[in-house]
C-alpha cells in the first residue's frame, strides 16, 4: 500500500536543483535496513546506472538538512542580504 503523497523540492548550495510529486515510502526510509546513506549509496542502487557501494568522490559534503515540515523552503542569508542593501 503507497504512503502519503508530497511534493519534493531539492536544493544543492541555495539552488533549487529538482521537484517533484513523490509518494512516501510506508517503513524506516528503507524495508532492507540500508536507512539514509549521505554521501555513499551502501545498499542496492537506486538507478541501473550504477552500482552499489557508490562513494561520493570529487568534493566535500559541508552539511545534510532533511527537513520534513512541510513548510517552503526560506533562504534566510539572501534575506539578509537584501536587508543590508537597503541601508
């Protein structure tokens, strides 16, 4: 039975990167255990294209943020450069 439907918004450094409508996987993230991975895709691949385990390689990873609200997502640093613009 499908979970919930949701839409999906992905940001990479402030950048809105992809969207889309998802429905949510009822379970803990992942029925076989594998759970959220950052930075490596320990389990089965999500896509043909390529093959598990699959290092991130060629740069580093500062900060992972899932945010699960519901609320749209706020660039509060460019707001506050706006803010200081005008003064």
């Amino acid at each position: 039975m499908p979970g919930t439907e949701g839409r999906l918004t992905l940001y990479a450094d402030n950048v809105q990167i992809g969207r889309g409508q998802i429905i949510t996987q009822p379970g803990y993230f992942c029925l076989t255990g594998d759970g959220i991975c950052v930075g490596r895709d320990s389990a089965s691949a999500v896509t043909p294209e390529y093959e598990s385990p699959f290092p991130f390689t060629g740069g580093s990873i500062d900060r992972v943020v899932v945010d699960l609200s519901g609320d749209a997502y706020v660039d509060h640093e460019s707001k506050v450069r706006a803010w200081f613009s005008i003064d």
